[in-house]
C-alpha cells in the first residue's frame, strides 16, 4: 500500500488515520511484514494493505489510503513528515 503522495507504507512507520487519531503500522501485507503481536497466520487473509494500531488501542485495517491517512514518521527514524 502506498500513501497519497506516492510513498510505500512500511512496518512502523507513525500515521494520522483521521483527525487526532494516530497509530503504528503493525503490519504490511503487501511486504509480508509483520510486527511479534500480529502473527501472519491471523492477518495475510485479507490479501493485502496494512494494520494499523491506534495509540488508544484499537487496530484498522486499509487495504488502500484514503484522504485522510497520512504519514507522521518513518519506521526507525525521529523525523516527522507532517505536524498538525
């Protein structure tokens, strides 16, 4: 899955899924990636797109970007992409 501007959605990498709600990608099915608590086993049924799991605990699947997902941060680094 690839965000708006072009982009590939990768494992941990920090999203805006709507207004204040944030979370981390926790699995990437396109990549066949997948974080410890998500096992591959419960999820690569859907075929592909990302989890996300929202600060406040819930998880969302997208199997596409809409217009309100966008980046915040890239997996592995402090740098942040958009503020609000």
């Amino acid at each position: 899955m690839k965000y708006s501007e072009g982009q590939p959605a990768v494992l941990g990498d920090r999203v805006e899924l709507w207004d204040s709600m944030i979370g981390t990608i926790v699995c990437t099915i396109d990549d066949n990636q997948y974080s410890p608590e998500f096992a591959r086993e419960h999820l690569a049924d859907k075929g592909r797109g990302v989890f996300v799991k929202a600060d406040d605990g819930p998880v969302f699947y997208y199997d596409e970007a809409d217009e309100d997902f966008e980046p915040l941060g890239r997996a592995g680094s402090a740098r942040i992409l958009k503020i609000s």
